[in-house]
C-alpha cells in the first residue's frame, strides 16, 4: 500500500468509524488523562519556554487574537 493509498483509506476510516473512534477517545482519556495533566504540569514547571509560550497562548485565546 503506497502513502496515498493509505491516506485515502485512512481518510475513509475515519469518515464512517466517526463516532466509534470519539467514544474510544473519550474513554481513554478518562483511563489516561490523569497522566497527560501531570506530565504536562511537569514539562510546565521545568520548562520555561514552554511555559512561556504557554502563557502567551492562552492570553491570545483570552483576549481573541488566536
């Protein structure tokens, strides 16, 4: 299967699994968000240009500038 091909079925895919694939997403996050928040904390607390460009982020978010 070439990329374009599997691009396509890919696309497909997710077209008519729409809504089976959000509910497993749905579901894993309930069994693994806790540990995305607490590596994402981490990286906040050691990582100053991450939280930089976080803290910019969400102040475009806020003021509509995103």
């Amino acid at each position: 299967m070439t990329d374009r091909q599997r691009k396509k079925y890919m696309k497909e895919y997710r077209k008519t699994h729409r809504e089976k694939l959000a509910a497993y997403g749905r579901e894993w996050w309930k069994k693994h968000g806790w540990k995305q928040n607490a590596m994402r904390r981490h990286k906040y607390r050691k990582n100053a240009a991450f939280r930089e460009a976080e803290l910019k982020r969400k102040w475009e978010a806020r003021h509509g500038l995103s």
